[in-house]
C-alpha cells in the first residue's frame, strides 16, 4: 500500500514511470546505492522525527549523519526520530521505504543542504526495493517540501 501512495502521488507530477523497483533490498544507503549503481552520498535518505506535535521528514544525503545542535537551533527541539511503528502510523510509510511520496496529511518535509552538492538524487518510493532519480527541483517540487535546513554533518569536508 506504501508503494501505491507514493507511485499515486507521484504519478500527478507524470513521474511514476521513473520509479525503479529492485529484486534485492534498497532499505539502507549501502543497500541502494549497490541497487542503483552510484556513490552512497547520492542515496536521499528519508530520516522521520517528532517536531512538537507535527512528523516531520528531513531528507539528507547518504552520507550526512543529524547535527543535533544544528537541529536544535532550527527545529527549537531535540531531535528525536520515530520509532518503526510511529513512522508507518504517523508517516504512512515503513521504516526502508519512508519518502516524502503519499504521505498522511500533516506531515512536514524539509530537504537538507546535504543533498545540493549532486544534480540528481535517490529517495526511496515507498518500498524497501524502491528508488527513484529526481533532480533538486523535482525533489522540491514533488515533496512538498516547507524549505532547506542546514542539519546534516559529517558530508562537509574537515566534518
């Protein structure tokens, strides 16, 4: 059901076809980057938390690990991620396949500033065996997302 929301949502922007479903598993970064065949860091990996009262979606590159601080400093909370269980309930997606594609109503989405160093980008589409290629714009565009954030490290050179 997570896979047809998102293939759903993503299908209004005419960009359904580009969803790429694998044989093996794509749930980790390593796993879809061996699946799509490029560098890790390039994998848009889809991290769920609690915002106050709101879930919220921040996508990092492959490679960002949260800056707690930084986090706290934008968000004026302490990042705190979902549990698998919250993720599927709240986010309507589970854990391996949480994209910012169908979710639930409610659910904010923000894109690191990790992810500005690649043209293109993988995000999963709703599924442990799903990915899909989309430039920065299409990312923006499609996500829905409320902004860029600087809450990533350990991508930046000397991190």
């Amino acid at each position: 059901m997570s896979m047809e929301r998102a293939r759903e949502h993503l299908e209004r922007f005419g960009l359904a076809d580009r969803i790429r479903e694998f044989d093996e598993s794509s749930a980790t970064v390593e796993l879809a980057a061996r699946a799509v065949g490029v560098e890790p860091a390039r994998i848009a990996k889809t991290l769920s938390f609690m915002v106050a009262e709101t879930p919220t979606l921040v996508l990092f590159a492959g490679d960002a690990r949260v800056n707690n601080q930084a986090f706290k400093a934008t968000f004026h909370c302490k990042a705190k991620m979902l549990s698998a269980e919250q993720a599927a309930e709240l986010v309507g997606h589970a854990v391996g396949g949480v994209c910012p594609f169908g979710v639930n109503d409610g659910v904010e989405v923000f894109l690191d500033e990790s992810l500005r160093r690649f043209e293109t980008v993988w995000p999963a589409a709703g599924s442990s065996n799903s990915a899909i290629e989309l430039t920065l714009d299409e990312l923006e565009r499609v996500s829905g997302a409320r902004g860029w954030v600087d809450v990533g490290r350990g991508w930046r050179e000397g991190e």
